[in-house]
C-alpha cells in the first residue's frame, strides 16, 4: 500500500482570490510543511491541492505577495479576473466545480469576505464537500458592503468556522450556529506577520519615499463606498492633501481607486509631501504600517496590522467588522467630514496606542491545522 493512502492522508483544497487572502493561506502552507516534516510516518500526512481564482491578477496584485510570502505557485488558476459581482461569482462558481469534482477533497478551505471565499464555498456545500471558513464570524452589520453578504452567506453554509476573536463567536450564536460548528483560533494574518516581520524591517521603505520614521501618514482607500462617487473621493483627496501640510502622506492606489481617479478627472496636486504611488507589497506595507506616525484606511487587514504594531489608525468608514481592534487596539472610525478634527487629536496622543488582542500570537495556523486534521 502506498505511504500515501487515502486513508493516511487528509486532502485539501486550498482557495486564495484577491488580496487580502494571501497573507491568509501562507500561514497554514507553512503549519502543513511543518506537519508533514514533523509527523513523516505518522498519520495523517496532509496534501493539498493550492486553487488561485484569479480575481486579483496583476503583478502587485498577486505575484509579489506569492513570491515575498512563499506560496508555492498556484495547482490550479481558474483565470476569472475583473467583472461585477454577478460575473466574477458565477465564473469562480463554473471554474471551481470540476476542480472540486476532479480533487474529491475531505475539506475546502477558504478565507476572508472576498466574492472568491462566497463561490467556492457555495460550490462545495452544494457537492457536499466540508468546507472550514478561517476569519468566519465577523460582522459589519451592513450590509451595504459587498464583503458582508460574503461573510454572512459563506459562515451561513460552511461546517467549520474558525473565529479570530470572541466578538466573533458571539456574532455566530446570535444567528442561531451551533457551538460545536465554532471554534476561536485567532488571527491567522497575525501569523504571516510575525514570520515576515524582520524581513519587513530590513526593507526600510520609507526611506525609499524619503520619508523619516514616525513622520509620515501612511494611507490607503479601495472601498467603493470611499472611491466610486466623485464627490466623496474628491474630498478625501481634498482632505489628504490638508494633511500633507502637516504630515506627510504616502499612499500606495489600488486599481480600482486610481480608475476611479481618472474616470472623474481628478487632479490631486502631487508633491514630495503628497505621494500618490503604485500599489506596494506585503513587505512594503508592513514597513510602512509599523513606521508610520498614523494609518488612514478603508481595508480589513490593514486596521490589524496597526493594531498588532500600536500605530494609531484612522479607519474612513462608518463601522467595522474588527470592533477590537477599537476596543483594545489603536483604531478608531472617521469620515471625511470629520476628518481633520480626527487628525489632530491623533497628533495630540502618544505615538503609540491600544493593546494587543488575544490569540494574536503567531500559533493560529497550527490551530487551524489541528481542528481540520481532528475534524
Ligand atoms: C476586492 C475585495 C475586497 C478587498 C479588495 C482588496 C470583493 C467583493 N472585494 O475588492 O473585499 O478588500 O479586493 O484589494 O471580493 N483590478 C486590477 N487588477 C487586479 C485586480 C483588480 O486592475 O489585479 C481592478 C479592476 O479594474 C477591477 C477593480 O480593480 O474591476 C476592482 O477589483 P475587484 O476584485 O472587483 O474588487 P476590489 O475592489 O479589488
């Protein structure tokens, strides 16, 4: 019998689509590595096969964080790309199907609120196949979002949720989820961050922009409800460019935001105060969130990463899906009418703010490893 057996070994599919879901996976390729290696002739042995649904695709997109993560190169890339919400969920849904009808896997894994966590769970609970949801449970409670419809389908219908924090188990019991289908594991990304953290260091990027630690606002805004109304990104920009008077400001433009820059003929007047610049990676953005004097965002991931380095962080959005890292951490929510009072009281507050949260210790891929080999 082949070491490899069907019944000595546990088979995964693992989903990675956009962005943020790829700090996400690295962890857990790296706790199956050091499974494998540790348990060689131990059961279970852990294979998986990595799908990309290829909803983010350009180079600082995707391929950066590939390379400065260590993910090996994707088994499967369904090549979906851009389109609307419709699109680009029904051409993950037609992709991914055969995928998990060829690989028959124990469990799907996905991560995060992206429309590619939602098809490929919708997928497998249809085919029947277990699929565990790693950052389930979290709740904006708005559902104006496209990423809440995301999280409440996919937690909805997935058989294991595994919660960054007790906000989140709360979040699950109030909509009626067994306790047994929940299990707290941390934060996954805080693993990813750890493990880079020195490689992050090194790279120095502020200097890069001729920036000094401490003196620098670090910026970014992809949420359609910030970028696709012409008044509204106009004013923050407006605003942005206030600040860089006093600080500052390096903002690394997704995509989607620099479209939209073009689209409404927006000519935000650039200096070496006010950098608007390509989209950076991982490293990159580490760097600059633990050196920054303050964060200014709209992206999930990035109100954790401040709050795991204490750097305060202006989140420009009416509520948050991560209450703790309001509650123990350095964040705080604002708007762009708000804006400038906001600001000033940052400056008027210790460079450093908030506390850690629970469970942020590096150790939540092991624990996500645990549960599915235990099922
Ligand atoms: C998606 C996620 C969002 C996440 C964000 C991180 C959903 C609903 N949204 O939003 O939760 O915070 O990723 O980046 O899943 N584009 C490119 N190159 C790319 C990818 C996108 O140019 O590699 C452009 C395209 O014009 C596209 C636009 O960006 O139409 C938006 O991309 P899309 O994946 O639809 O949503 P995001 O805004 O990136």
């Amino acid at each position: 019998m082949p070491s490899d057996s069907v019944m000595d070994s546990l088979n995964l599919i693992l989903v990675v689509g956009a962005r943020p879901n790829f700090m996400k996976i690295a962890p857990l390729i790296k706790a199956i590595g050091a499974h494998n290696n540790q348990a060689k002739n131990a059961p279970p042995r852990v294979r998986f096969t990595l799908v990309h649904t290829g909803q983010h695709y350009d180079g600082q997109m995707s391929d950066v964080f590939f390379r400065e993560l260590g993910i090996p190169q994707p088994d499967i890339n369904l090549g979906v790309g851009s389109g609307s919400h419709a699109a680009q969920t029904a051409g993950v849904m037609e992709g991914f199907e055969p995928v998990c009808q060829q690989v028959k896997p124990d469990w799907v894994v996905v991560v995060g609120d992206v429309n590619s966590t939602m098809a490929c769970t919708l997928v497998a609970a249809k085919l029947g196949i277990q699929v565990a949801h790693v950052e389930a449970g979290l709740r904006s409670f708005d559902r104006t979002m496209p990423e809440e419809i995301n999280r409440v389908v996919t937690d909805a219908i997935a058989d294991l949720l595994l919660t960054p924090s007790a906000d989140a188990d709360q979040n699950l019991q109030r909509e009626g989820v067994p306790a047994s289908r929940i299990r707290m594991v941390g934060n996954i990304m805080i693993d990813a961050l750890l493990h880079h953290l020195e490689a992050a260091r090194s790279r120095m990027t502020h200097r890069h922009f001729g920036l000094e630690e401490r003196r620098f606002a670090y910026v970014t805004l992809h949420r359609p409800s910030n970028v696709d109304g012409r008044e509204n990104l106009a004013a923050i920009l407006h605003e942005l460019e206030r600040l860089s008077h006093k600080l500052p400001v390096l903002f690394p433009v997704h995509p989607r935001t620099r479209q939209r820059i073009l689209d409404f003929g927006l000519n935000p007047r650039l200096s070496t105060a006010f950098q608007l610049i390509e989209p950076i990676g991982y490293l990159d953005s580490l760097c600059l969130t633990e050196r920054a004097r303050l964060v200014l965002t709209d992206s999930g991931g990035l109100q954790e990463e401040s709050t795991y380095f204490r750097t305060p962080c202006l989140t420009l959005r009416p509520n948050t899906e991560r209450p703790i890292t309001i509650e123990v951490g350095s964040n705080r929510l604002t708007t762009p009418q708000r804006l400038a009072a906001d600001l000033d009281e940052v400056f008027a507050q210790p460079e450093r703010l908030g506390q850690r949260p629970p469970l942020w210790d590096g150790q939540t891929a092991q624990r996500v490893l645990g549960h599915l080999i235990s099922g």
